[in-house]
C-alpha cells in the first residue's frame, strides 16, 4: 500500500478564448494514465471570468510534482491562462501535508505567451508549521 495524492483546483481563462481552450484542451498531448492525463473541464463561462476545473488522486505522487507542474505549465501556455490555483494534499510520513500552488500570468492579456511571466506563490503545510515562497519566472512552454 503507498501514499496517496489529491490533486484539485482551477483555472481562469477569458471567455473571449473559450473556443480557443476548447482546441487546445482537445489536441494538448496528455498521458494516457501518468503523471498528467486529462482530468480538466471543458470552460465553463462565469462573471467576468471563464474556469476550467480539475481534480484527480494518484498513488506515490509526491516526487513527481514538479513533473505534473511543469506539463501544467505547458498547458496554461496554450490555454492562454490568466490565473490557476493547484492543491496538493498528500500523507508522508504518517502525516498529512499540504501545498498550494497559486499562479498568476503577468501581462496575461496584453502580451504573446513568450513575453509573459508567472508569479508564483507556493504555500506548504506540515502539521502546525505553514511557510511560503514566491517566485517570478517565465513561463515554461515545452
């Protein structure tokens, strides 16, 4: 028996691209079953924003997380992204942790995939001890 991962969270896209992520959703090269098969929703058209949603589990997943990031990553590139928010729970060790994973796209809207960086925020949780990270990088498009 091994250690079990929950994966969840969303994306927010602008509905003016709906058709676009829908393409890209649909010709995006995901794994037939790991790390990083297709567990994300069709856009869904909400307020001001459009949301894609996902969630998944996966067995030993911890140390293939930055594997899963960076194929989402490449992912947020040709969805045209504006924000995602990942979790992470995952038992180590008898114990239960937590990481969020919180992306911003800087000049979402005004600037072509290439020009355009993350601000990444990464939160980990172990018990009573939270600490946090932040990081501005550009983005990784495969």
């Amino acid at each position: 028996m091994g250690f079990h991962t929950i994966v969840y969270g969303c994306i927010l896209s602008a509905p003016k691209s709906n058709d676009a992520t829908r393409e890209a959703l649909s010709s995006f090269s995901f794994d037939s079953v790991y790390p990083f098969p297709n567990i994300f929703s069709l856009p869904r058209k909400g307020y001001q924003w459009s949301t894609i949603s996902f969630a998944t589990s996966f067995k030993d997943f911890e140390e293939d997380i930055e594997l899963w990031l960076e194929r989402f990553e490449q992912l947020l590139v040709c969805i045209q992204a504006l924000s995602a928010n990942v979790h992470f729970e995952y038992e180590s060790s008898g114990e239960c942790e937590l990481v969020d994973v919180r992306m911003t796209v800087e000049g979402a809207l005004e600037k072509p995939p290439s020009d355009r960086s993350w601000v990444i925020f990464r939160t980990f949780k172990r018990g009573n001890v939270t600490e946090g990270k932040e990081e501005n990088r550009p983005l990784r498009s495969g």
